[in-house]
C-alpha cells in the first residue's frame, strides 16, 4: 500500500490547518510580598522576594 496524497492539497485548507500553531501569552502573578506582577517560580525584580522571602537587594 503507497501513502501518497490522492489530490493536491490547496493554499487555503493548508494555511487553515497551520493557522492553529501560535503562542500563548505569558501568565503573569503578583507578588506575594510587594503585590507587582511578575512571572512564575521567579524572584520578583520589583523588591527581589521569592517565596516572601528576600532573595535579591534591590536598590
């Protein structure tokens, strides 16, 4: 048994079917300390907390 294409497959139906591949926006937390948003599982640049406690000095 061959596994080619019957028929060709037009611009419109593979770009639909490419169109769904995109990405996603970046989930942003607060801060538990000083409330700023800021991504997950990082110190946050705002006052260098990470799990309410200070990791990094801030100036």
């Amino acid at each position: 048994m061959s596994i080619c294409p019957k028929n060709k497959t037009s611009r419109g139906r593979r770009d639909k079917r490419r169109a769904n591949w995109k990405m996603s926006a970046t989930s942003l937390v607060k801060c538990s300390k000083c409330g700023e948003l800021m991504l997950p599982h990082r110190v946050c640049k705002a006052c260098g907390s990470y799990n309410k406690r200070e990791i990094v000095t801030v100036d």
